[in-house]
C-alpha cells in the first residue's frame, strides 16, 4: 500500500501563504486609521494583535524543543510542518480567549485614551 503525498507542496505553500497573510493583515489593520472604528472593532484588532503575539511567543518556545531525529521523508516533515503551524495558531487563539494574557485588553484601553473614545 502506498500512500500519495504529492499535494502535501500545496500543504506547504498554504501554510506559509497564510502565515504571510495573517501578518500582512495585522500589519495593514494597524497602520490604518483606527480613530473612526467602533469600539468593538478597535476590541477585535486588539485580540488579534495578542493572539499574533502569543503565536509568535509559542513559536519561539518550540525552535527551543529539539528536533526529531526520525529518518522521514522530506514531503513528511512539510506535512507535520503544516499541522503544527495550524496547531500553534489554534493554541494561540484558544490562549487569548476570555481574558487571555491581559494584553488586549490594555491596548484597547490605551487606543481608546489615544483616539479620546472614553
């Protein structure tokens, strides 16, 4: 039995496409003019900064976790790649829910102090 792993590329191009994406969003949420946004908007870019945030941090810690010295094929590790990426973005949203660490909720206060919102 054998097993086809020709679209694990595509698994692997996904996964970096998003990450590149998520990044450019927040980039591009951040720079834009948040003076005119609800507070409810201004609250989600927020959360999405800490989640970015703790992403990054979870990231960090895991290059800190030697790797395995597993003999596997090349299409393999993009493919566990792949799934601990989407694992780590999901660890990181599930991280920020609720209260999470604190950080959204300070910089909402403080941006609605900068754009006099309060």
């Amino acid at each position: 039995m054998s097993l086809d792993l020709s679209a694990i590329n595509s698994y692997s191009n996904y996964s970096t496409d998003t990450a590149s994406d998520s990044t450019n969003k927040l980039e591009e949420t951040l720079k834009s003019d948040l003076s005119t946004a609800t507070e409810e908007e201004l609250m989600d870019v927020c959360k999405d900064f800490e989640a970015y945030f703790v992403e990054q941090m979870f990231k960090a810690m895991q290059k800190m976790v030697p790797e395995s010295k597993d003999n596997v094929s090349a299409s393999t590790r993009q493919l566990q790649d792949y799934y601990k990426e989407q694992m780590t973005q999901s660890f990181a949203e599930q991280a920020t829910e609720g209260g999470g660490l604190g950080i959204a909720q300070m910089l909402y206060e403080q941006m609605k102090h900068n754009y006099n919102m309060e």
